[in-house]
C-alpha cells in the first residue's frame, strides 16, 4: 500500500494535468488575495479587534453582518469587534467607526481606541505622537507614549441620568447614585454612567460588597444589558473595592457579552465609584486581562485612561 500511494504521488507530481491544476490554484489564491481585506488584528489586554485601514471611504468598508462575520471565532477571524480607520472630520486626524460583534454600532470603545491609534501609528510608521480622532461619541484624543502604552484624553463624563440614558429615578440631583434595581429576585444598586455609550456600575447587591468571582456574569449580564431602563441598552461592570485606589472589575459589554476588559467601563467605574465615596481619583482598576490606570482629574473634569494596545497578527481575509 505504501509503494502504491508514493507511486501515485509521483505520478501526479510529474503529469501536465497536475501542473495546469496547480496554476489554477496559485492563480484563484492570488485573485482571492486581491479581493479580500486587508487587516491587522490588535488587542488591549485581551479586549481583540480586526483594524482596517478605511482612509480611502467615508463609510466602512464592511456591513454590520459581515464585521459579525469576521468576528465570529470559530468561522471568522475572532473578535470583539471590527474597528475602521476613516478620513478625519474637521480639525481631527482621523475617523473612528466600530462594530460590535453582533453587528451593533457603539458610539465608542475605550480599549478599541487604544488599538486604533496604535495600528495608524504603525501603518504610518509615526513617532511617538497624539492623535485627534472623530467619533460618534465626540473627540477623543489618545496619546502614543515612548514605552509603547497609550494614554486617551477620554473628556468629560456624562452624569445625568436622562443623558446616558437610563428610567432609573435620580437619587442626587438629576444622577443615578446607587439606585435600586431588582433582577432575579436580587436587589442591585446601580450608579450610572456615560462615557459617551452607557455604562451600570455595582458595587452592592442585597447590602453586601460584590465579590467579582461570585458574580454569575453569563446568567445576568444580559438581564442588564437589556433591562426597560436602559433604553438604549448598557454595558454593566461588577466592582470589587480592595483599596481607595485599586479596584476588580468584571464586565457584562452591551453587543459583546463578556469580554476580558473594556475601557470606557474602567473610566466609568472609577467615576461612579467617586461618586460613591468608594474610591480616589486616581485608580487602578483591574480587569480580567490586565489593569488599566484611571484618573478623573478635577483640574478639567476629564478622564485619562492608560493603558497597553498590541498587534497580534495581520492577514487577507475573504469577504
């Protein structure tokens, strides 16, 4: 049986009709290369997107049900999210477009902008600089730094209840401060935060400390994700305080369900646990794929966020 098999290897090996099939293929591999799309895959402690350079279109390369697609880890790429690089708006240096990996549109993603300026950066093959970058949640403005981390100028946060949104009934003032909210039988308090997408924030349930490995996040994430008052949805982070100034957080994200970070919810559990009285102002907070540094500062009432953004492969992908 051997002997057979490598005499019909050779055989085929050697014959015209072999050859010609094998020019066939080379040639449909390379008109597939030149269809497909072009990307680089990055990922914020373990939060991964597929980055496309969009520069040359107004509008993404890419439908939501193809990003979903792409997205998908076991027929697809795998990712949280496809992120597109497009033209500036204004005085900006580029534009941010993001899908979820549902297919759902954020307005903007902390750790995904991280990635973003790092993947122009490297395209572009800049020094260490900032960017101003367009999106759907206003100027954002991350900042290479020399050792390779990004720090973003988050802006300001969003406070007021009917702003993020949420029914929720203002506990101080018009804010969402540990306001109570029953689900599956237990009740949560809920303060509540926009970074320009909205988060929930808990510290409590049933009037004791969350324990972030107790939580039985696939179970009731999406039981805040899509609760009635949060109308446009919510990403939910559970909290862990250790010290005023180092927290645990374990994230439910509105369109990607669990995930190992998120950074627009490290800005907003820091905010909402100032407000609180749970923690400073300056925070680590500590993700299940690493921690981010968060400070609110009082100096402009912006968020700085810092943190790593690195590539993990590129490639030519089908559409």
């Amino acid at each position: 049986m051997q002997s057979s098999l490598n005499l019909r290897s050779s055989s085929c090996a050697s014959s015209p009709l072999r050859r010609a099939y094998r020019h066939r293929m080379s040639s449909r591999t390379r008109a597939a290369a030149t269809e497909g799309l072009s990307f680089t895959k990055y990922q914020g402690l373990g939060n991964d997107f597929i980055l496309v350079d969009n520069r040359s279109s107004s509008e993404p390369v890419l439908s939501p049900e193809q990003a979903a697609k792409l997205c998908d880890r076991n027929f697809g790429i795998g990712g949280d999210g496809v992120i597109f690089a497009l033209p500036p708006v204004g005085e900006t240096d580029l534009t941010m477009r993001i899908y979820n990996s549902d297919g759902s549109e954020p307005e903007m993603c902390g750790n995904g902008i991280r990635c973003l300026a790092r993947f122009v950066s490297d395209v572009d093959k800049d020094t260490p600089r900032k960017y101003k970058i367009h999106t759907l949640a206003g100027l954002i403005q991350p900042e290479i730094l020399p050792d390779g981390q990004v720090c973003v100028d988050m802006g300001e946060p969003i406070l007021e209840g009917a702003k993020i949104p949420t029914t929720l009934t203002p506990t101080q003032g018009d804010r969402v401060v540990e306001a109570p909210l029953e689900v599956n039988g237990r009740t949560y308090l809920m303060t509540c935060v926009s970074m320009g997408n909205p988060h929930a924030m808990v510290f409590s349930v049933d009037g004791q400390p969350i324990k972030v490995d107790e939580v039985p996040l696939a179970e009731i994430g999406p039981l805040f994700e899509k609760n009635a008052v949060f109308p446009a949805k919510t990403n939910t982070e559970f909290v862990e305080v250790l010290t005023r100034s180092h927290v645990r957080m374990h994230v439910w994200e509105r369109g990607a369900g669990r995930t190992l970070a998120c950074g627009t919810g490290a800005c907003a559990t820091v905010v909402a646990g100032v407000l609180e009285g749970k923690v400073d102002r300056k925070c680590q907070v500590d993700l299940p794929g690493g921690p981010l540094e968060i400070e609110w500062r009082e100096s402009d009432n912006h968020i700085y966020m810092t943190g790593p953004a690195e590539p993990v492969f590129s490639g030519i992908a089908s559409i």
